[in-house]
C-alpha cells in the first residue's frame, strides 16, 4: 500500500503541476494566436497557423520519436551514468536532424505552390525546429525524472516572453514574421534555462560520437516517430491542403476552430503526460502491471465522464467563446460549426491519449503506429474528397471521424494487452 500511495502522490504531483503551468501555457498561446486574429485579421491568421502546421509537420519528422524514447528510457534506467549517456546520445542526434528538416523547409518553400507571403516566413518558422530539438530532449529528460514542475514552469515562460515580445512586434506592424522572430528568440532562452537546471542537478550529457548507439536509438524510437507523424498528418495536414486549395482565409477561419478545440484538450494531454513516466516504471514488474490495469479501468470512465461534459458545454457555448477569444462575430462567425464538430470528438480524444499510452508503457508502440497509419491514410484520402467540395466543414468532419476511428482501434488493444498479465 506504502508503494501504491506513493505512486499515486508522484501522480498526483506531476498531473498538478503539469495542468497549472500548461493551463497558462496554453492560455498565453491563445492569447497570441487571438491577438493575430484580431490584428492580421482570417488571412493572417491563416498564414501564421499554416507556417506553425509545416514546421509542425517538419518537426514530427526531425523528432523521430526521440523524445518520448528518451523519456522512457530514462525513467527505466534508475542510474544516473547511464541516464547521461542516453541525454549525451540523443542531443546531437536530435540537433542533426533538426538541421537537415530546417534545411527541407527552405527547399519546400521555393518549389511548393503556397501564396508567396507564407512562403517566404517557412524558412523563417524553420529555425524553431534548431532550438525545439534541445528543449526536447531536455525536457523529456526532466519529465522522466518526474520532474515536471521544472519543464512546465520553464515552458511556461518560454510561451509568456514569446506573448510579451510579439505584442510590440504586432504593433509595430511586424506582422507574422515578428511574431515568429519572437517565438524563436523564446525558445533560446528556453534552452538556457533548461541547461541551467541540468548543471544544478549535475545532470550534464556526457556526450559521445557512437553511430552504432545513434542506430540503436533509432531501431527503438521509429514506432514512436510513425506514429508522431501520422498524428501530426492525420490531425493538421487538412489545414495545408486547405491552404493550397481553398487559401489562407479558409484556413484562418478552420484553424480559430481548431486551435480553440485543441487549447480545451489541455487537461487529458497534461494528465497523460504527468501519468507515462509512472506508468512505464509500473510496467516493469509483473505486480505493477496489476496496478496499471486498475489505474487504466478507473481511468476509462474518468476520461469518458470528462469528455462528454466537454463536449456538450463546448457545443453549447461554441458562438460566445469564438466571439469572446477572436473579437468581431462576423470575421470568425464561419468558425462555429467546424467547432461544434470538432468539440464532438472530445470523448474519443481522451480515451484514445489513455490507450495509447498504456500501450506505449507496455512495451507495444507498434501497435499505435499500426492503428495511426491506419487512421492517416483515412484522414487524408477523406480530406483530398472532402475539401475540394465542402472546404473547412468538410475537414471538420473527417477529423471528426477520424478521432472516433483513433479510438475505436486502440482502446480495444490496450485492453486486451492488459489483460495478457
């Protein structure tokens, strides 16, 4: 009992501290992307929500699902040596392949057809992903020590310099690209900041040039990386193909009801995040395998009961929100129904971030990857079908489904591989 009341009070630490930094983590970023709305107007919103999906998308692919390797395996190791080579080998492996998707971004942006004003602010966006691959990783190395009063205060910050410099950025008539200027001039403070916290904990990567480890680190983060990016293709690249078809406009309004969905799934995001390191010490022993399977029943009807409410209260008040975060009704009154839609798919979201989870402590990523790959290649043959007749509705819908699929695939598997212990 001693050793399940401590897990739970690391839970509950961590879920705490997760939800009250990334709660005004989140609220500062819809604080940005409202005061973008409500100067650059649908079009510039657009154009900013388009460029952050690419970089997005080049992001998921530079990461290679060494982040959530890196926190897994870290939280296994329970050695400190050890737990500095893994951070030494991943860093220089991420930083590598942050410059090579940078360097994508910049040949994407000369030969794809987007409007010329977001083409020329991808090379701009791509810089992010030089400063996201070490805040990652170091994250991901303070979230496994459970830790996460540390990486949510410090992510916190990051978003709250990034809101402060982009306010005169706007008012000086910047545009989006002062507001990503800003952006990447948070992030290396962000990076500082988690080197500091590091040396205070002589943590410091011993860093080593072992290609033979980078390959193994590889081997066991590609299903981590496939499933990251069908997420990030199933659940944004509706948006770039809005943009090449229907223009930023379109986007704008889709993305405001995007964005605001996607801001109110904050709470089974932080809970999850909070819970993986738990859960993956839990699963290293045949008796905490026992205790993940109560945590995951107790969890199935939390998580539904949440969703539902959310659900019903964001298809409610849907009109009020869009107005009271985006200003003027008649500039994003077209971003209601894509939301009431979107907001339909909350119950599905937060079983489907619980199964997923569970599998990944389990040791059966593969089976995410199968079932993201699966849903991706629906989304997006539905999308090229949808778009071209029904526009930012018509991803709406498709998303809708697609996260009912999601669900539908992977709380089954988490169940049954439960059940195998």
């Amino acid at each position: 009992m001693k050793g399940e009341a401590r897990s739970l009070w690391r839970i509950g630490k961590n879920t705490v501290a997760l939800l009250s930094a990334q709660a005004w983590a989140r609220l500062l970023s819809m604080v940005l992307v409202a005061l973008v709305a409500r100067v650059e107007g649908a079009e510039g919103l657009g154009r900013y929500l388009l460029v952050l999906t690419i970089v997005g998308i080049a992001g998921a692919l530079a990461d290679a699902g060494l982040n959530i390797y890196l926190t897994r395996e870290v939280a296994r190791a329970g050695d400190t040596t050890r737990e500095r080579e893994l951070l030494g080998t991943v860093l220089p492996l991420k930083g590598g392949l942050a410059i090579a998707g940078a360097s994508a971004l910049v040949v994407l942006a000369a030969v794809a057809p987007f409007p010329p004003a977001t083409a020329s602010l991808i090379p701009l966006g791509g810089l992010l992903l030089l400063t996201e691959a070490p805040i990652g990783a170091m994250r991901a190395f303070v979230n496994a020590r459970q830790r996460m009063e540390v990486s949510s205060v410090i992510d916190m910050v990051i978003r709250l310099v990034a809101l402060l410099a982009a306010i005169p950025a706007l008012n000086a008539e910047l545009g989006i690209g002062g507001v990503l200027a800003c952006t990447i001039g948070a992030s290396l403070l962000g990076i500082v900041a988690y080197v500091l916290v590091l040396r205070r904990w002589q943590a410091r990567p011993h860093y080593q040039w072992s290609p033979g480890a980078w390959r193994t680190c590889l081997a066991e983060s590609y299903p981590f990386a496939v499933t990251s990016i069908a997420a990030m293709l199933y659940a944004r690249f509706d948006l770039v193909l809005l943009g090449l078809w229907q223009g930023e406009v379109a986007v704008g309004w889709y993305g405001a009801a995007y964005k605001l969905w996607e801001t109110m799934g904050m709470l089974p995001a932080s809970l999850f995040d909070a819970m993986f390191p738990e859960m993956s010490r839990l699963s290293s022993t045949r008796q905490g395998k026992e205790k993940l399977r109560r945590l995951f029943r107790a969890s199935t009807w939390l998580m539904l009961a949440g969703g539902l409410v959310l659900a019903l209260l964001g298809a409610l008040l849907a009109d009020p929100l869009l107005s009271l975060i985006y200003g003027s009704q008649e500039n994003y009154a077209a971003a209601v129904l894509p939301f009431q839609l979107l907001v339909g798919a909350s119950p599905a979201m937060f079983l489907y971030l619980l199964s997923g989870h569970t599998l990944y402590a389990l040791d059966r990523q593969r089976r995410v990857t199968a079932a993201m790959l699966l849903v991706g290649v629906v989304n997006i043959t539905l999308n090229l079908i949808v778009i071209p007749r029904w526009g930012y509705i018509g991803c709406a819908a498709v998303a809708l489904l697609s996260e009912w699929l999601l669900c539908g695939l992977l709380y089954p598997q988490a169940r049954r591989a439960l059940a195998a212990y």
